[in-house]
C-alpha cells in the first residue's frame, strides 16, 4: 500500500509523519443470549444488548458487524458530584434541528484529564465560543457546536487546540477593547490579563507537538481547522494562510490518493459527514485566499505549496474546488425544488446542493481567460474586449440562466417559511438569527454571483432592489451580532460568513449612490471578522472608491463610465495588511485616461490609512490574469519583475 504522509505543521523544519494502519482486532462472534448484562460498554451495544469487547474509542465488534460505532457514555468520577449525561459524538447523524437538537452537548470536566483548572476553564471557554450564534450562523453543518467539542473531548492533541482558543477568547472577553479590530497581542505580559495569551500559545505549540508524536489522521485534518481558527482569532493572517495552505495540500492528497477511500473510512466510525464538513470550510476558504498573498504580487502565487501539488497531481485550483465541492453528497435533485419548504433543515439541504453546483461556473470563467488574448496583453481595447466577451460568452449566459430559475424557486419555496419564523420567534433566537443568515446566503449568490449582469449600466441599475434587500437584511443581522459579541470580542469571528465580501462588493457595483453610501458605513461598523478577509482593508477599499465614482463621473456616457470601472482590481498582499488597488484615471496633460496603481497598509485607525501611488507591478495588463497565471505556470522569485515603493 503506498504510503500516506501527513504534513501536520505548515512552518519549515516540520516533520512530515506517516499515517499507518492500526493493527485490526480479530473478529469475535456475536450472540444474542448468553451473554452478561452490558454495563460498560458502548452504546451502541448498549442498545442491543450484546456483548462489547470494550475496544477504544470504538468497538471492534460494531465496527466489523454494523461498520459504525456510537462510543462511550462516560461516568462521572466517584468522588465528583453529579453531573450531566455523556453524550459522544454521532456521526450518522447530519441533519440540523434548531427546535429540536438531535444532541444537547454537555460536557463533564470529570471525565477529561485536565493538568490544571484554567485547562478545565480554558476547555469550557472554547465549548462555549463554538457554540455561539455568530460562530455556527453560516456554518452548514454542526461542525462547530457539535462535532469539533466532541472530538477534542477524546484526543488530548485537539484538546489542546481547543484550550488554546478557549485560553485567546478567556483573553479577548478580558480585555478593553471590545472588537476585534481594536486588539493588539501583547510581545510581554503587562497586566494580569495577559497571561491567558501566553498560556493560548503555549497550549497551540503543545497541540502540534502532540500530533508529531501521535500520527492521527482524523487529528490532523481537526487540528488544521482548529489552528487556523486559532490564528484568525489573533489577527495573524500570513499563519493563517499558511494552516488553509496546509490544510488544503492534507484535503488534495487525501481525496486523490490512489487509496482515498481506505485512508477516508479510517477517518471515524461513519466519515464522511466530517468530511463534508471540514471539506465546506476549506472550499469556502480556498475561494478568499486565491485574493490574499501571504507576500507580495509576482513573488509567489496564492497558496505556493497546494499550487505544487496540484501540479504534481495533475490539477488545477479550479478542479480541486470541484472535487471539494462533491465530497458532501446529497440526494437532493436542484432541478425539482419543493414548492413550500417545511423547516430550515429542509431549506439548507437544498440550498448547500444548490450552492455546491454554483461552483462549475469557475471553471468556465478560469478556463475562457486562459484561452482569450488578454492573458499576455497589456491593450486597454483587448481587455475591454474580453469582459465584453466574457460576460456575453453563452455558455456563462446559460449558466446563469439556469441558475437564476433555481434560484428563484427556491425563494419562492422559502419565503413563507422565513416569513413564519420572523414573525413569530424572538429576535434573539438562534433558529431567528440562523433563517436571517440563510436568507443572506440565497440573496448574496442571487444579487451578486450573476456574471451577466456586469455587462452594462442598465443592467447593473435593474439590481437595485435586490442590492438594497440585501442591505436591509444585512442591518437585521449586524443588529443580532452586536448583542452577542459585546460581551466578548472572540464571538465576532467566523470563518464561513460572507457579509463583509458582500458588502464591499455592494459599494463597488451597485448603481445607487446612497446605496453604495449604506454599505460602505455598515463595513466601517461591522463588528466581526469573516475568514480570511481584514474587515478594514475592505472597508478601506470601498472607502477609497467613492473618490474613484466622483473623478469617474466627470465624463461619457453611464456606459462608457460603467467599463471604465471594469479596469478596478485590487489584492490583499502581506496576508492581508497592505491593499493593491488599480483603476483608471484621466491623465490631464495626455488627455487620457490611463491605469494607476496604490497601496495602502492597513495600520492603526481607519481615518489614518493612506493610499500612496506607486508603478504598476508586471506588464500593466489583468492583475487576476497574472496572479491566475501564476497558479498555472508557478513564479520564480529569483526574476521578479517587481517594482516597490
């Protein structure tokens, strides 16, 4: 069998460790009589009321008779007073019920082995941010609120983890400022507060240095996850990058391994709900970080190491988000969308399916400006004919076509159903704050991610209701936030939310200035932080554009302003520090309009960021065409053609 290497750190000079087969128990025969009263063994047996052979974390014997097992109900130690209940982690189990919870977590301190009670505290801490409302609203799964607690229960590499974030928001809840944005970590400690950082980070170092001792698959792909939430909890992107590099270089090479399926059934008792979940995560982050370098433009491109891989495997960026995209199955037919929806589990099944077939329009998109001229070119009439083209390209117009009928029903299907909840369930409610964020989702891929409609001015202005929905419902959610996370500044993050993105994209395309002026002032106070993207580097794009808009305005026709504006681009360098931003400007001595570039660092308030003019980088053509470019053809650093300022 070829061997399957796990690369558990993503920083120089970690050790790459094998995961190996676990000697398999002999199968033992089962009997129905006979048989002593079962007491300590595991649920599942348990409920049959067979004979368990006690085999741990999970039973030999339903393994090899049922090919799941359900684990042990733990009981409190003899000296402790009563506790809750134990309930492991169900894997079988995938679907969401906000009225009814299919498992009410409860976790004994008893049961776990805690060296300390701020261990004890620490882990209780971290129970608690991953069931908060803000962190699971977009989720689509109970990966956080479930799943990860459960899991990091049972291994003491993932508990670790687990106290490090709890230990960071123990930190975060302590500290005066109150968000995220505001925070600086400390180099020292300087008051009594600032131990629970220090002792965040020495639980993150324990946590890898446990997994290089202890090979575990299921571990490794946990910990990339709970790491990288870690280092977004703390601001620092460039390792946060480097854990979704790592963590989609782990997905990659598990997925298309020549033994993918022996190495995914090792995962847990039923893997693939875990694996869908974690495989949600890392698409979603995938698409951020393709515009997040952890350097500078023409040093590396985006995710260097997963870029390698795929080369390697024969892959491109855009193919590996299928396979992602795929690996949650569903039966759920997108083609026969449920005329009324009965709950929001409902709603979301068909919803994550229709979402997931969303993802073949990058292919197409990817594969046609690969294809066109303006790869290599710099005319300013070529690439003005290649948007033309591209958002006209039939296949995309299909596409979208398509996909807004699909759309549209399945608004049709789920207006009633959230207007029932709205109306009747508190504004504190989680099934209220999570039916609000499934709205926002269905809005955000319906308003925006209809390439079509960016190809004229009347278009664009057609929108304008579905823009401002999106911002009256946007407001109803950053309402509900600011509620849960002024008591605690580590609830503002999560790592599958799009509002931000949306909103600066709302201030960048929408054809109403006051609409645009809304979004814009709601980026300014949104309080939380969503993945990969620094909340004030997007505000300080849109910020920047309502200077672009007026000198734009000046002269043509509401068309030929609308194309000048296709030339805005912009990147995050320095993993998210410092902006990038092109347009076009009209040269006064030249009596043209000609590209310009600027860069801002995103440091200290958002009224001191200043944007500084400086030589374009590269050939002065698509800046998404050379850092696309780069994925496919690598760069090499040694003949940068870069230009710094």
């Amino acid at each position: 069998m070829a061997e399957f290497n796990i690369q558990i750190s993503p920083y120089p000079g970690s050790l790459a460790v094998p995961f190996t087969n676990p000697p398999q128990a002999s199968k033992a025969k089962q009997s129905r009589t006979s048989t002593r009263k079962v007491r300590t063994g595991c649920i599942t047996c348990k409920k049959r009321h067979v004979k368990c052979d006690e085999g741990k974390p999970h039973c030999s014997n339903c393994l090899q008779n049922r090919g799941y097992c359900e684990g042990y109900a733990l009981e409190p130690r003899k000296n402790a007073a009563s506790k809750p209940g134990q309930v492991v982690w169900d894997s079988r189990q995938t679907a969401r019920h906000a009225a009814h919870p299919r498992i009410q977590l409860k976790l004994d301190p008893d049961a776990l082995d805690f060296s300390d009670t701020s261990s004890m505290r620490y882990f209780q801490e971290f129970v608690g941010l991953a069931k908060a409302p803000w962190t699971n609203a977009a989720a689509s799964s109970t990966l956080w609120e479930v799943t990860l607690p459960q899991l990091a229960r049972n291994s003491s590499t993932l508990r670790s983890a687990a106290m490090a974030i709890g230990a960071l928001s123990v930190w975060h809840r302590q500290s005066a400022k109150r968000t995220l944005r505001a925070i600086s970590v400390p180099e020292m400690p300087t008051n009594e507060s600032d131990e629970h950082y220090f002792n965040a980070v020495a639980h993150y170092c324990h946590s890898i240095k446990e997994q290089s001792r202890q090979a575990s698959l299921q571990d490794a792909i946990i910990l990339s996850v709970l790491l990288l939430f870690f280092e977004t909890l703390r601001d620092n992107r460039k390792a946060a990058l480097d854990h979704v590099n790592h963590g989609l270089c782990l997905m990659l090479s598990l997925i298309t391994d020549e033994n993918a399926e022996h190495h995914i059934r090792k995962l847990a008792p039923n893997p693939k709900p875990l694996l869908a979940a974690v495989a949600d995560v890392f698409n979603h982050l995938a698409k951020q970080a393709r515009t997040v370098l952890r350097g500078r433009v023409g040093q590396e491109p985006p995710l260097p190491n997963l870029t390698k891989v795929l080369r390697s495997r024969n892959h491109t960026m855009e193919t590996f988000m299928i396979l992602l995209s795929q690996v949650p199955s569903s039966d759920v037919d997108i083609n026969d969308i449920p005329t009324a929806f009965k709950s929001l589990d409902d709603f979301e099944e068909s919803w994550n399916a229709v979402q997931r077939a969303q993802t073949a329009m990058i292919p197409i998109m990817v594969e046609y400006l690969y294809s066109s001229d303006v790869i290599n070119s710099h005319d300013e009439e070529v690439i003005q004919g290649f948007h033309v083209n591209l958002l006209q390209n039939p296949r995309i117009m299909e596409f979208s076509n398509k996909s807004n009928k699909t759309m549209e029903a399945l608004d049709a299907g789920f207006q009633p159903l959230f207007n029932k909840i709205i109306m009747s369930h508190d504004t504190e409610s989680p099934l209220y704050l999570r039916a609000i964020h499934l709205r926002l989702q269905h809005l955000g891929v319906y308003t925006f991610d209809n390439p079509p409609m960016y190809v004229d001015f009347d278009s664009l202005k057609a929108r304008t209701p579905l823009f401002r929905e999106y911002l009256s419902v946007a407001a109803i959610a950053l309402r509900a936030a600011k509620r849960y996370v002024e008591k605690n500044p580590a609830h503002q993050v999560s790592l599958q939310c799009n509002i931000t993105w949306y909103l600066m994209i709302l201030s960048f395309f929408c054809r109403d200035p006051l609409a645009r002026e809304e979004a814009i002032e709601m980026l300014k106070d949104y309080p939380g932080q969503d993945g990969l993207w620094k909340t004030r580097a997007l505000y300080a794009i849109a910020s920047r554009n309502r200077t672009i808009e007026c000198m734009n305005a000046s002269e043509g026709s509401p068309d030929e302003q609308w194309r000048r504006l296709w030339r805005r681009e912009f990147l995050f360098e320095d993993g998210g520090d410092r902006v990038l931003l092109r347009y076009l400007e009209k040269d006064g001595l030249l009596g043209r309009w000609r590209l310009v570039q600027e860069v801002a660092v995103i440091q200290g308030k958002d009224e001191d960021i200043v944007w500084t003019r400086q030589p374009v980088v590269g050939r002065g053509g698509l800046l998404m065409a050379e850092v696309f470019g780069g994925e496919r053809a690598g760069y090499d650093t040694g003949s940068s053609q870069r230009t710094d300022t």
